[in-house]
C-alpha cells in the first residue's frame, strides 16, 4: 500500500489517517484509502493493520458511501 507509486513494506506501524493505496496488479486499477488502525502482532511477528476504502479517491469531509475495512492480515 501506498501512494504515487511508493511502496511500503508491510512490516512497519503506519499512524492512522495515513493515506494508501490497493493497487490490482492483474489490470493496473486502484483504490485510495486511509489507515485507521495499526498496532503490532505477535502473531504474524509484523503490523496488522484496519484501512478504510473509498474507492478512486479519499473525499474531502464526510463521505457519500460508507467505506469498507481491508484487514491486512496475511492469510495463512
């Protein structure tokens, strides 16, 4: 996840309102989002984190549509 091209690695605490991005590899279409919660977990050994998807773009003040929550666990 991350903005204009910037890709974070999935192992550091990102603060919550930090902006992010879900890019499709498959066909190059995106995502905008934020982070809304982020904490360590011993049992992925990494961050787990809550971030909140808009769609193409993170609107100004409150949303039209309620967002929905990606959980960033990795699936075992």
């Amino acid at each position: 996840m991350g903005l204009a091209g910037e890709t974070l690695r999935m192992d550091r605490y990102l603060k919550p309102s930090t902006p992010a991005r879900l890019t499709n590899q498959a066909d190059g279409s995106w995502e905008d989002g934020v982070v809304v919660h982020c904490w360590l977990s011993e049992e992925i050994s990494a961050h787990h984190c809550y971030v909140a998807f808009f769609g193409q773009a993170i609107p100004e003040g409150q949303p039209a549509v309620k967002p929905y929550i990606l959980d960033t666990r990795p699936v075992h």
